[in-house]
C-alpha cells in the first residue's frame, strides 16, 4: 500500500457522518500509528444538500456510488448505507472485484451475504472488516479471530442490541411507556437507521449472533430456522412484576454447540438482578464467550451509537493500514463448514406466563389444570387484582419445561371468555 491512502465513504446518515469527521480530525493520529497518510477522496449519500451533524465537502460528493470506481482511485472503502442487499451489497461487490479493502458495519449485509462477500475478498486478497457490525465499540470480532484464536469456543452469549437495552432499562427507570423511551432511544442515534423495528424485533441482534456463530465455531453463516422473539410484547407490567421478583427482562442472544448441533437464538429472558448479566443496562452490550483452555471471557461496552461505532470502523481501518490482511472470518472459507442445526423443539426453560383474567371462581384452577395436562410444574405463583374492573392478573413462574411442550400447551389458552388475552411468555435464563 502506497504512503498516501484513498479512502470513500458510502452513506452519510448518523454513523456515516460521524466516521467522516472523525477521519478528518485523527488523520495525523492515525499517521503516527501506521505511517500511512489518509485522504478521504470521495463520499456518497443521496442528498447532497441535508441539514447534517457535520459539514461535507461538496466537491468530493457523488449522488450514485457506482460511479466513483471509474472517477477514483479508492484504496478502502467504508460501506454505511446499512441495506441488506441492493446498492450496499452492489457497492460492496464491486469495491472487492476492484481489490478495494471493505469496511462496514452492516451486520444485516454479512448476515445474509457474509460467505459470498468473504469469498470475493479471499479471491481478491483484500480485507472485507466489520469489527462495527457486532456490539457497536466493542472489539469481539478480533477478540474471537486474534485473542481466543487458538481456543475451541462452545458457546457465545449476551447482550447484543443497544436500543432495545436501553428501552428496557430506561422503562424500569422512568416509569415511562414503551413509546416514549423508544423516542428518546432514536434521538440518541442507537436505534438502526430509519427501521427501529429491526432492533425490537430482535433481527439486529440476531444477525450479530449469525455472525458471531460463524466466527466463533468457525462455520458458514448458518441459514437454520431459529427462535427470534423481540421486546415488543413486553409491557411496562411485566418489568414492574419482574423487578419484584428480584428480576430483570434482558434480551439476550444466545448461539452454542450442543452434543456438535448448533442452537442459536434471540428473545427476551428474566434474569436474576443478582447476576452480572442483570446489571448491563442502558446502551451497554455484553458479549461472553465460553472456551477451552480460555474459560469464560466477558466483553461489555457501549454497543450501539455513531461515538462506538466509529471506534470500531476506525480500528479496522488501522489493521488494514498497518497491512494485517487476514481472512474476514478468521480461516479460509473453503474450511468453513456448516453443521446441523439443534432442534428448537428441545430448548428447556423454566416460563414466565402472564394471564389477563376475569377474577372469577375458578379461572385459576382452569390455568393450572391446563399447565397440568401438560406436566408443567408451578413454581411460583403472584395474582394482582384490579377490583374495579372486575380483573386480575395472574403471573406464574414454571418449572423447566420444553419449548415444544410450552407451545402446544399455551395454544389451549387461545380463546376463553375468562382469559382476556392470549398470555405473556417470557422464558428464564438459567
Ligand atoms: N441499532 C443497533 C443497536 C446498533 O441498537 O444495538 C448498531 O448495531
């Protein structure tokens, strides 16, 4: 690589902006660091004109993309637009074919086309890098590739959505409804760009687990059909009830090799407040890996934000400028393999279950006796009522069943005048 480095920008939204910024003002840092010197060349976004956080040289801006390979001479290349295929996809194959280094965070792009694209980079000799895609800041990526890389990892979980953690912990705090704290979430820049209903619904941080999978057991993006539940079913009540019971509502992710299957998984659990994972709150993620010899390790740092996720795109682009070409998913992908999938059916957790009833006689012997039928122990049990509305609510925490066992069961509570609603389930994390 020559001493003096051309870099573009594809879309300039809230990280973006902030990664061009950034450029500009480390660029002697960043000098000392590799004794390469940057100079960002071209830039791309829709509008040329939108009001933005930072101002934009006009000159070296282009409305399509497409057209700066032919006008420059790029040697890295940061792909912001956030799309799962389309021009982000399109822009990233043609900057590869051209043996131009990729940097992104588009954690939906890799998800879904990451094996394609790795092998195009393997191809080309260039480093396809998207340290940004997982956890915002936090540097997991090169931990599993560089600092566990000798380790048989077995099972990588945590906190992998900076949105929905924040919403969940600031309802706790403020008392406040779903909508409002989701507000002050996109205000913050956390949320992904113009759809936050990928972070609540569980696929951002799914596709950080497809991932993180790849990377850790050393396997192709898997395609398996998997449990991916978000937070939008889960109410202001249930963090309340939750708290009393010395718990707290995490969305976790969760991706393990079980007797050589792979389970992975999104949805929110109740876990004790007693633990560390209870205590990530806010925007703050938490990876932790569990390998041998290593044992476990635990990342935790801001996971989502334009401030994070420049940290990470910019220590990429230090790894690619101090010439550390490597494998975007740390082995060749001919070794990548892709193992069989764990059935979902067998997933065991103890159950949260929260009944919207009619306080009659004889509605809680009609859910216990149902949960009976099924063999599903009652652990505890808490009913509120509301005497005005003639209603209660009834929260009944399980023993351990099957996630084949819970489904068939909850579909009797599908329609009964005394049931209001079809119940609440939030799973345990043991
Ligand atoms: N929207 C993501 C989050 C940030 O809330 O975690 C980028 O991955």
């Amino acid at each position: 690589m020559n001493k003096i480095v051309n870099i573009a920008i594809i879309g300039l939204g809230q990280i973006g902006i902030y990664l061009y910024n950034e450029l500009n003002i480390k660029k002697k840092d960043i000098e000392i660091k590799t004794g390469k010197k940057i100079k960002i060349v071209a830039i791309s976004a829709k509008n040329r004109n939108k009001k933005r956080r930072f101002p934009i040289s006009k000159k070296i801006f282009y409305r399509n993309p497409l057209q700066i390979f032919s006008k420059e001479k790029i040697d890295i290349l940061f792909e912001c637009i956030g799309l799962p295929d389309g021009i982000s996809k399109k822009v990233v194959e043609t900057a590869l074919k051209n043996k131009i280094h990729v940097i992104t965070p588009n954690k939906a792009l890799l998800a879904k086309h990451g094996d394609v694209l790795a092998s195009l980079a393997e191809k080309n000799k260039v480093n396809l890098e998207f340290e940004a895609s997982v956890a915002g800041g936090i540097p997991i990526l090169k931990t599993i590739k560089e600092g566990l890389a000798t380790n048989k990892i077995n099972k990588v979980y945590g906190i992998l959505n900076g949105t929905t953690n924040y919403i969940l912990s600031e309802m706790e705090n403020s008392n406040e409804n779903f909508d409002k704290v989701l507000q002050k979430a996109q205000k913050l820049g956390y949320a992904e760009p113009g759809n936050p209903k990928l972070d609540l619904n569980g696929f951002d941080a799914f596709a950080k687990i497809r991932i993180l999978s790849a990377l850790s057991f050393n396997t192709k993006i898997s395609k398996n059909k998997c449990i991916m539940e978000g937070i939008e079913n889960i109410k202001l009540t249930d963090i309340k009830i939750a708290s009393q019971l010395g718990l707290r509502v995490k969305l976790l992710g969760i991706s393990e090799v079980i007797n050589g299957q792979l389970f992975e998984t999104v949805h929110p659990c109740l876990v004790s407040k007693k633990t560390y994972i209870g205590n990530v709150n806010g925007v703050m993620n938490a990876v932790i890996t569990e390998g041998k010899p290593v044992g476990q390790s635990v990342l935790q740092g801001e996971g989502a934000g334009p401030g994070p996720t420049s940290s990470s795109l910019l220590s990429d682009l230090l790894s690619i400028l101090r010439g550390n070409i490597k494998y975007p998913f740390g082995i060749s992908n001919s070794k990548r393999k892709f193992i069989k999938p764990f059935n979902n059916n067998n997933y065991t957790n103890s159950l949260y279950l929260r009944f919207d009833v009619r306080d009659k006689q004889g509605v809680l012997s009609l859910i216990t006796n149902r949960l009976a039928k099924y063999k599903i122990s009652v652990k505890r049990i808490i009913q509120t009522p509301d005497k005005k509305n003639k209603k209660a609510t009834i929260v009944i925490i399980t023993h351990k069943t099957t996630e084949i066992n819970a489904r068939n069961c909850l579909t009797l509570f599908k329609k009964n005048r005394n049931i209001l609603k079809f119940p609440t389930l939030i799973r345990l994390y043991n």
